[in-house]
C-alpha cells in the first residue's frame, strides 16, 4: 500500500522547491467576493513559471530521483499541467523526460513540454489510454514512471500551496479546489489535518466527468464517463493513495456542469484580471453554487492553473 504522505514531507518538500519557486500570491478579489456573498481568495498557481499548481510536485519528487532513476530517465501520463510539471523539473536536474498525452490534448500544453526539452507521445483517446501507455512504455524502456495521482512526492509537494495559504491567511475557514487525479485536494486535506476541523476543505469536479467524486462517495474505486471539456479535471477513473486521502479528511464535494465552469471561467479572467483554464474555474463554480452555506465563511479557491489555448478564450467568450 502506498504511504500518505504526512506534515514533515510537506515542509521538507517545501524545502526542496524553494530554491526554484516563489510562493504565489493569495488575493482577494472584490468582484469575486460580491459574487459569492462572502470573503474571498485566490490562490494564484496560475502565475507559476509553468502556469500550473503541478509544478510543486513535479520538482518535489524530480528532485528525490537516485542516480540510476535519473540516469534512465522519466516518464508519465498527463493531459498537459502535471506533463509541464515532469517536463520543467526534469530540465532543472537534466533528466530525460517522455510524456505520454492523449491524442487532442491542448496545444498549448503540449508546445510548452515540448520546448522545455520533454518528448512527448500521443497515444490513446484519453487521460487512461494515455496512462496505460505510459505504464507500457516505462515496462518496456525502464524509465521511472511517474504517476499522477499516485506518488506520495507529488502529493506532498502541492501541498505547500495550501500550506502557503493558512501561514498567510490563517483566518480562511474554507478551502475550495477542483478535482482530476486529486493531488490538490489530497494535499490540501493531509495540511487541514495538521491545522484542525475548523478548516473546511471542498472538492469540486466537472459533472461530465464524476469518477473521483463517485469514488469518494462510495468509498471505491471507480470508473465512469470522461466527457468534461475542463481537461484538468478530465479523469475517468478514482485513484488509491489520494482517494484514501480524500476518504478521510474531505468534508465535502461538489459537482458542477459545463455552462456552470463556462460562467465560472468568465468571471474568473474578468474578476481576477488573470488568465484562467476550465479546471482553475472550476472552484468558483462550486462556490457560486453552495454560496448560501459559504455566507459568513472566508473562503480560499485553488485557481490551479492558467494554460487555456486562444480557441478555449475565443469559445469561453463567444
């Protein structure tokens, strides 16, 4: 069985991505607060150097390779914000990158990998083809396979945005993030365990693709539809080692539709004045739709990410 990960690994993982990442800012936007009823945060991950959350845990677990790990080099399965991630920290400590994406994944993520030094695969229809093939390729070439959602490094390095978030703000009661793989949330819940039951921690995923929330629920692994525009939270499967966190600190989860994350990434972009994917949206939509239980709370929303290609923005707006 996978080992969570605790409060020392998030505090040594901050260490470990110190030297390469500044902490992002946590705003408060008047906009995004007459819309909700309540105080609100951002935090910002979209104005990481790779415009992803992901890149916590992308140098968290790079950084811990062994020689022979690195040597061989890497490789993993992502619809483009934890492929950044592997692809940036793989090019700091010069380990060879190959990321396996689904066929159609965003260009712009895509381009990104690709410039800074990464391989990248496109095989399958989706995130799990694409991770299926990943796990083939690694079998096959003896890279180091990097799960998503899997890995205990990962987890513990996105954490520290949530960490960041209650050493600045430590009155936020609320916690609002969306959910794919769930390293975001996982990591947030393993902090709100060290802090306490005062702070609420939501989830929040696309409707159209509800296999983590419906694993939640059942307290099973399960598998179901992919059918979510939001590719950051485009999952069709429930992962072990962050549902069995979610299972144990989650207070709640919601699930938002496709024209409740297009209004939420609308007012996303003009609120925050900040570039803004589907996925980073998706924590506003769920705010916006249970805003009658958040009245009084102060509440922070993991905007994970940034990347939305020039045909995402000419869709959202027209």
């Amino acid at each position: 069985m996978i080992e969570i990960p605790g409060m020392s690994d998030v505090y040594e993982a901050r260490r470990r991505i110190s030297g390469y990442l500044r902490p992002t800012p946590l705003y408060r936007h008047p906009a995004l607060c007459e819309l909700v009823g309540t105080d609100v945060w951002v935090k910002h991950e979209n104005f990481q150097p790779i415009g992803t959350f992901k890149v916590r845990g992308g140098i968290n677990v790079i950084s811990r390779l062994s020689d022979a790990e690195r040597a061989a080099g890497v490789t993993t399965a992502s619809t483009g914000n934890h492929g950044q991630s592997i692809a940036y920290a793989a090019r700091l400590f010069g380990v060879k990158a190959v990321i396996v994406v689904p066929a159609g994944a965003n260009p712009v993520k895509v381009r990104a990998m690709e410039r800074m030094g990464a391989e990248v695969v496109a095989a399958g229809k989706d995130f799990d083809e694409a991770r299926e093939h990943c796990a083939r390729l690694a079998a096959e070439k003896g890279y180091r396979m990097i799960h998503a959602a899997n890995e205990p490094h990962i987890v513990a390095g996105v954490a520290t945005q949530t960490l960041e978030i209650v050493e600045e703000q430590p009155d936020v009661d609320t916690i609002i993030g969306p959910v794919g793989g769930g390293s975001g949330m996982a990591g947030a819940c393993v902090v709100a365990s060290a802090v306490g039951p005062g702070l609420q921690v939501i989830g929040a995923q696309a409707a159209a693709a509800p296999a983590a929330y419906r694993s939640w629920r059942e307290k099973r692994l399960v598998e179901d539809r992919m059918a979510t525009a939001a590719e950051g939270v485009a999952t069709r499967v429930g992962f072990e080692l962050t549902q069995r966190i979610l299972w144990d600190r989650l207070d709640d989860f919601v699930l938002v539709s496709e024209e409740e994350i297009r209004q939420a990434n609308v007012h996303m972009i003009e609120g925050t004045r900040t570039m803004v994917e589907g996925a980073g949206a998706v924590p506003l939509a769920a705010a916006l739709q249970i805003k009658a239980r958040l009245a009084g709370r102060k509440v922070a929303l993991l905007c994970s990410g940034g990347n939305i290609s020039t045909d995402q923005l000419r869709a959202l707006f027209e």
